[in-house]
C-alpha cells in the first residue's frame, strides 16, 4: 500500500470519527478571500464512502479500500484490468453529474487510479462511491489538482 501512494499509510474507517493531522477543514485563515470551497475533514468524508474504508486523504490526494474484497488476493489479469476500467468509465457516463472527459482512468492489478482534471470533492465522493460497486476493485487512488 505506501508502494502505491509513495508514503505511510493512514487508514481512516469510514464509520469512525477521528482526527488527522493530514486534514483538517479550511478556516477562513487559510483560505484566499476569493475562494469560497470549503474541504471537508477525513472524517466527513469517510462517513460519505459507501462500502470502502479511507485509507488516506489530504488535498489532492485520496485512497479508499473497498470494504469487501475477496479473501484470495490473487494476480489480476489484464482482461480483469480492462473490464474495471470500462465498468468505471460506463458508470461515469451514466451520470449527469459527471462528465467523463473530466476524468482519466485506469485500472492496473485491481488498483484503480482516477485522474480528475478538476478539483471537485463532490465529484471525488460520486466517483468513488460508483467504482466502489465495480467487483475485482482492491484499492482507489483519486488524484485532482489542488488550488494554491
């Protein structure tokens, strides 16, 4: 798991309110008087994960783990790669919230990793909790670009 995020990992259930350093909400302090969005902490969010657990999340950055995964973790072929990544992109274009052309992505090993064009927490929820109910999915990684 830090071999696919490139650092420790923090595992935040999704049931269970903590605090985490990495995340805490946006104060007007820190954000520019001309921005109006608000990031909402670890634990807001994980509580809006459907069937996954948050494993880490900080801005631009977020890793979720399904809750149910099968108990024999075996190699995923890249036939099975293929199949989630389509799963993934027919779910986003089934949704008229979502426009697929603001998202890239890509399944390789059961690790699927969603590439956000924009930054949209909204949109990071509705998109994890959709690739959450793909079967053969090990682990999320959704990237966006964070606002300076």
């Amino acid at each position: 798991m830090a071999q696919a995020t490139g650092s420790p990992q923090t595992v935040v259930p999704a049931t269970a309110p903590q605090a985490s350093p990495l995340s805490r909400p946006k104060t007007t302090q820190d954000t520019p008087a001309s921005s109006s969005r608000s990031i909402p902490s670890s634990n807001s969010f994980a509580r809006q994960i459907q069937n996954g657990t948050l494993v880490r999340y900080e801005p631009g950055l977020i890793v979720v783990r399904p809750t149910v995964t099968s108990d024999l973790l075996q190699p995923i072929s890249l036939t099975t790669d293929a199949i989630i990544t389509s799963s993934v992109i027919s779910k986003i274009a089934g949704q008229t919230k979502l426009r697929p052309q603001n998202f890239k992505v890509k399944a390789n090993n059961g690790i699927l990793s969603i590439r956000a064009k924009e930054e949209s927490v909204e949109d990071a929820i509705a998109l994890i909790n959709l690739a959450l109910s793909v079967a053969d999915i090990r682990q999320i990684i959704y990237t966006m670009p964070t606002s300076v």
